[in-house]
C-alpha cells in the first residue's frame, strides 16, 4: 500500500512541478523545502499529499505563482506583509526573515501577514530562527472546521502555533500544534482505514460527541484542544481564536468563517471581511534577553532535567517537543519517504499536467 | 457559609497589611489593584484568598517588601527585569510598563522577569495594555504541580498564558488560563466539598487517571491540557513549558521543578538553577501593524460574528474570551465580593499579625 521516495527524488519532482506553474527557481525551491519538510518529520498530511491541492488552487487562479510580496507597514519591530496572493510557502518565509532582520536590529521582530495562502507546516517557519540563536514562532489561521465551545458551526481552523527554542549541545525545543485536540490529518488517516476516532475529537451536527470519522462530512466538526468545556475546550478555542486575530485581524486578512478553503472547489465564503489567509511570525534575538551562551546552557539542563523525568510504567522516556518528528527526519533522510498509493497516484496526475515523471 | 465584603471595605484592608510589611503606598495600591482583581474577576483562587500565603513569604524573608526592581538587561524592543524578591503583584505590573514604554517606543516590547514572587492573575497585567490600543500578553511559571505526558513527576506549574486585544464598540478579548486541563483553584474547590474530580484532570502516583481530588497529596499531579495523549496532553505540556521557558530560562529564574513554592512551610528545592520565579510579559502596539480604528472594527466584527455562532441546544450563546470574567467584575463591584468562611477567617487572623480589623 505504500511507495517509498528517496528525498532527492522528491525534491525534484516537487520543485519541477513549481517551476511549471510559473514560480521563479528561488520560490520553487524554497516551496518545495517547506513542503517537503512536513514528509521529512513525519506530518504526512502537510507535504507532497498536499501538492495537488496547491496546483488545483494555482489552476483556479487563487494562488499567485509570481507574487510581488512586499512589506505593506512596518516600525523597527513589526511589520504587516502583503504575500500578493502567493504561496504560504513562499510567503511566509519571506515574512519570517523581515522578522529575523528585526530582532537582529531591535532585539525582536514581529510579522503579520495578509493576503496568502497555506504555508506548510508551522514548525518550518519557526525552526528558521534557530540558526540565528533566536527563538521563532509561527502561527497561521486556517478554513473552518472548529466549533468554539458551546457552538455547532465550524468558525475556526485547525490554527497551529509552533514555537522553536535554540539550545546548547541538546537538539532544539520545537512545538508545533494544532490548536484542536487532533489534527485534521490523524482525522483523515482514520477516514482512509475505516476506523472510529477517540471520543473527544469531533462532534456530530447537533454538537454531540461522536466517534464518526466522517462526521465533518455531514455537519460535524473537529474540537479545540481540551473536548469539552470539563476538560478545557475553551481554552483550545481561545488559543485557536488568539492565532486566528494574531494572523488575521492583525494584518488586514480574512478570519473566522471568511478564510479561504484549501479545496479549489470549494466557493469562497460571501462578504470576506480581508484579503486571503494570514499568518504571524516573530523571532527574539537570545541575547537581547541575556548571553546566549548562559542560556543555552540552561535550556540545555531544562531538557535534560525533563527527559529524566520519572516515567509511567511502560514508558522509556518523557520526551522533549521535537523529538518525534526529528526522529522521523532522520531516518526519512536515510531511508526515504513512504507514499500511500493513493497519493503517488495523485502525484502522477499531477505530473502529466506538465509532462514530469514522478 | 460565605460572608459578603464590599470591594473598598476589603482594599481598605488588604492594602494595610501590605503597607504594615514595609511596603510603600504605592506599591501596597499596586499589589493591592492586582490582588483584588482576582476576587472581582470570579477566579477566587487567586485573590484575598492567598493574601496570608504572601505574609507567610514575607516573614519566612522570600518577599521582600521594598525591592529595588530593575532592568538589568535591555534592547529596544526587549528587556530582563530583576525583581528583588518584590511581590510579583509589584514587579509585574513594573515589568509590563518597560514593555508598554518600549511598545510605544519601536512597535512591540517583551520583558522576561527573574527573581520574582506570584503575580496573581496573569489577565490584569495582560489588560494594562488595552487603555494603551495595545494587544498585552503575560505569563509566569508557577511551582511544579503537574506531570508532563509519560511522567509521573511533578515538572511545570499550572503556568497560565493570558492575552488581551483591545476592541472598539464591543468590550475587548482577554484570554486568561492555565495551561493544564482545570486550574488547581478549581480542584481546591472540589478538596473543600470533598467531591470527586472530573476524569482527566488529574492522575495518582503511579499516573494513572483518578476522580480523587485529594491524589496531589499523595505524590499525584494535575495533567497537562488535554489530560491524555490521545486528547493532546502533549500539547499542553508544550505551551507549559513554552511559558516556563520565556518565563525563567530567558531571564535566568528557576525553572521546572526548581520554581520556588508558595507555601512558606515548603523547603526550597535544592540546586536551584536561577533566581526567584519567572513571568514574562509582551505589548503590541495595533498600529504598528495597522490603523488601529481599522482593527477595531474588524475586532468587533469578530467578536459579533463568534458571539452570534449557532449554539448546541441547551445553551444560550457562545462566549467571547473575558465574558465570564466581566459579568463576574460588574456584579462584585456593585454587590460586593463573597468569601468563604475560612478564608474570612484566616483574613482576621492575618490582620490580627498587624493589629488590622478586617
């Protein structure tokens, strides 16, 4: 059921299939980084899956391949950037290296972002800081499939905020979550196989939990982070609607129920308050806080003190953000990266587009 | 069981057993606003019912009432602030005025804060920035109560995240939680009643789940947002330790399981990496990113637009971050603040200490 692709491979293909939509050799390597970033940690649903849908997207003329992305606002540590209906993965890399510029200027450098479009995996953005010895953040909104707490009506995205943190001899802190008890892609894994979801990541039309994996189908939708108001689900939606104003309200974007859908053929939503989907990205120079050195030092007991911790029963380890997908990045590195057939087949369609083999 | 005090009759009080530590008017009126504005705002915990905690601090000499707070450590848009053992409810309201100032100054500013004592709630100090038209953020880490995923040991505290974003008509969004699934006030409230927790708030201490709201006692620990792996316990064990990290590791407070204990009975934990505990603090300004009467009214679209989203029968309407709170602060303010009997009685007792009637 599945086929492996050595990474270079990939690469190749992916890039050629953006240098085919008319992107420029700088954006269509920087967009096929991104997006083979999330195959190489392990986010499946973010990577080449997605390649089809950008290209869809791309087809119907909602994405820009030659976007004249451009800072729109700015003051020594913020920024607005107007992505001209780009890429997200070109986008915001762009954004995040305004932001990078001004931390290296000012101490720390914020960017909010209109007018774009899904960026990949937040983590990638964020993880671009860390070679400066800053910490990065990333967040972006997405189409609705959250309910809030209290609600049947999908209003927000899945919304993830990464956070990346530099340390010394240990690898990185790096977060990068959905802002929902589950991502949409485990959901979607469930869907293909067949099989219940846990009680606590959607709900039915009438806000009933279910264990129905196709419930979005018929009205249903996806949870923020905590389930159920017991357990905290409105601060899954708070977090949700903090990355949703962050990225959006904050840069003239679309929000809540008006942000662009991923499926092309999905009509765009009626009365869109802004433009596009947003994003936010900021970075923090270590050393406008204190001396690098004395805080990775630090950060480095703190992950060797939290990898220590006593574990349940059955446990080896407590692990550090990061650790799964560095992991998955590793050995994907080495051994390449598995496909399920169904998506190598998409990628072949997508290749006679524009007469490229996978 | 509840006795009922008028807001001025009991900041009358608490700010005399402030003034009767040592400390100076103003600071006493600081400590006090901040003290009380947890009481106002429905979250008890965090109000006049620690106020003997901070005495007990004070007199084992972990508070210091007249600290020479200080920024030792600044760019532009960042700073770390030196508490001097201040009262947090002191130290935060002057770190979150450096952030302010340098908001104003160059668009956003960040202040991480060492050798500090507990801030009260972490929304007040978020929502110094609305009168600003700035967006406010505040953090602290908290002494280790909870366990991460995997681990039967007690490494974060309940470390709470608060955002607040100013609005035009409608009244602004202030986000304020911990990031664990239930705040520990709210499990104090079930020890009281001696009633039995909510699956998935909290696990004994072979970490395993359990509805004993007395398992802290016995070596248990509050869970992480999320309260399993499969409902993205991992998730909130990263915004925990996301907050522990721009709280302490930035500044070079203690961190993890180091953080010092409220209780002035609880030892010190030994080796202790930094100073005191630590916050962190963030201002936006809006029209740094945009013509902030343009983001008002896309604020108040928002909120209307959330506030007006289709409800699960049986409920009336969905909240907008900050709601609760704020029905909470309007009727206090005018019917007076009820306290439980014991903690009526430990407030006589402390005044007792200073020769203060409450």
């Amino acid at each position: 059921m599945e086929q492996v692709f050595s990474y270079p491979h990939l690469f190749s293909f992916t890039k050629n299939v953006f240098l085919s939509m008319g992107c420029s050799e700088a954006d269509a390597t920087i967009a096929t980084t991104v997006l083979l970033s999330a195959d190489l940690r392990g986010i499946d649903s973010h990577g080449v899956a997605r390649l089809s849908g950008y290209v869809r997207l791309w087809e119907a003329k909602r994405i820009n391949a030659t976007p004249n992305i451009k800072v729109i606002h700015e003051t020594p540590s913020t920024a607005v950037v107007d992505g001209d209906s780009g890429l997200g993965l070109v986008v915001a890399p762009f954004a995040m290296k305004v932001a990078i510029e001004k931390a290296t200027n000012v101490g720390s450098g914020w960017v909010s972002v209109q007018n774009s479009n899904h960026f990949g995996i937040a983590g990638y953005h964020a993880m671009m800081a860390l070679q400066h010895d800053m910490i990065g953040m990333a967040m972006t909104n997405a189409s609705a499939l959250v309910a809030p707490t209290f609600s049947t009506e999908r209003m927000l995205g899945t919304n993830p905020i990464a956070v990346a943190v530099p340390s010394g001899n240990e690898p990185p802190f790096v977060a990068d979550m959905a802002t929902t008890t589950a991502a949409n892609g485990k959901l979607e894994i469930l869907q293909r196989k067949n099989l219940e979801a846990p009680l606590g990541w959607i709900q039915d039309a009438e806000g009933e939990a279910t264990t129905d994996a196709h419930a979005l189908k018929n009205k249903g939708a996806l949870l923020p982070l905590g389930s159920d108001k017991e357990h905290g689900s409105h601060k899954g939606y708070a977090l949700g609607s903090i990355v949703d104003i962050f990225s959006a309200v904050l840069s003239g974007a679309n929000y809540g129920p008006w942000v662009p859908p991923f499926p092309a053929y999905v009509p765009m939503p009626e009365n869109q308050p802004g433009k596009g989907l947003g994003h936010f990205l900021g970075a923090m120079r270590i050393d406008a806080f204190r001396k690098a050195d004395d805080f990775k030092k630090d950060m480095d007991n703190w992950i060797r003190r939290f990898r220590s911790a006593k574990t349940i029963e059955g446990y080896d380890q407590v692990l550090i953000p990061g650790d799964p997908e560095r992991l998955f990045e590793a050995q994907r590195m080495k051994d390449g990266i598995p496909l399920l057939e169904t998506v190598a087949e998409d990628l072949v369609k997508v290749g006679q587009k524009f007469n490229l083999s996978l």
